[in-house]
C-alpha cells in the first residue's frame, strides 16, 4: 500500500500580506509558503545606511523612492506569485506605489551575508531578472571591498568592482566604493 504525504497547506497573498502587517518578524513569501529573515550584522546594517546616503539624492532629484529593508518586491514568476525583502530597493515608476511591496524597482542590492549569499546570487538573481522594469541587481560583500553588479544593458553578466565607482542607469548616478564602505 502506498503513503502518500498531505500536501502542505499554502498561505494565500492577503493572508501573507496580513499577517507582516502584524508579525514582529519579517517572512519572504514563495508560492504559498514563508520563510522567516534572519537578523543582520553591525558590519550589514551600515553597510545599508551608507547605500541609503549616498543614493538618496540621486533618488530624490528622479522623484524615485528608495526604501531599505522593510519594503518587500512582489514577483508573478508563471503563476507564481513571490515577496522578497531586498536590502535595498530603487522604484522610479510613479504609479508603483501599493503601501507594502513594490512591482517595478530599478535597482535591487542585496548585502551578502553567510547565510543568504547563495540565495542572493542564484535564486533572487534569476527571479529578479523577471522584472521588466529592473536595470540593475547589485551584491555587496560585507568582508571585502568588492560589489558585483548585474545589468539588463549587459544580458545579465556579472561584473565586479573592487575599486573605482559604479555606474547605476537606474538613478542616472554614480556610487563610489569608498562610500558604501566609509563606515566598516
């Protein structure tokens, strides 16, 4: 006689979207099922606030939001439907703006850290890659001076940067290395 295992119950979008409003932890969502963040470093926190700093300007004169952390992107993947929390996210489309998520950013970072770097350089690239609206996917290290910079212009090949600055189309900017590590 064959086992057969109960399919896992799922969680619907507004149930998801509910329940963040109320959780004291942040959940991604993928395809029905949430998965709790982990707490971030002194070293990945600062790391946000100084890409926060330096873009913020940039951001403002576009007429762009910048959000850290806490504003999810919603992905449709198939009939998939995904939030992810990026470190860092950049939406220039004025009429993206739901109260908690964002569909159209142009620019995502995501800070590396041990426990999220595979996620972030394969799962959440190729997701990322999905939305039209996306020019540039960036992975900060946290040990080393050194950012890997994914383009739409480019096909998606990654380029990394361990000097200089980095041209970002999305804000019509540049961000130097210097700044985003000034503080660690």
């Amino acid at each position: 006689m064959a086992a057969w295992a109960a399919p896992k119950p799922t969680l619907s979008v507004d149930d998801y979207l509910q329940g963040e409003q109320q959780s004291e932890l942040r959940h991604e969502y993928i395809d029905g099922e949430v998965y709790a963040m982990v707490g971030a470093s002194d070293r990945h926190g600062l790391i946000v606030n100084a890409l926060a700093f330096a873009l913020t300007p940039a951001a403002r004169q576009r007429q762009c939001q910048l959000f850290t952390s806490d504003m999810k992107v919603r992905l449709e993947i198939g009939d998939q439907t995904c939030f992810y929390y990026p470190d860092l996210l950049v939406s220039c489309d004025p009429n993206d703006r739901e109260p908690y998520f964002r569909r159209h950013p142009c620019l995502i970072v995501e800070v590396l850290s041990e426990s999220t770097e595979r996620i972030d350089r394969r799962e959440k690239l190729l997701a990322y890659q999905t939305l039209p609206s996306l020019k540039e996917y960036l992975l900060v290290e946290q040990d080393r001076q050194r950012v890997t910079v994914y383009r739409r212009a480019s096909g998606w090949k990654a380029e990394h940067v361990v000097e200089g600055a980095i041209t970002l189309d999305c804000l019509a900017t540049s961000l130097a290395l210097d700044a985003i590590y000034a503080d660690v």
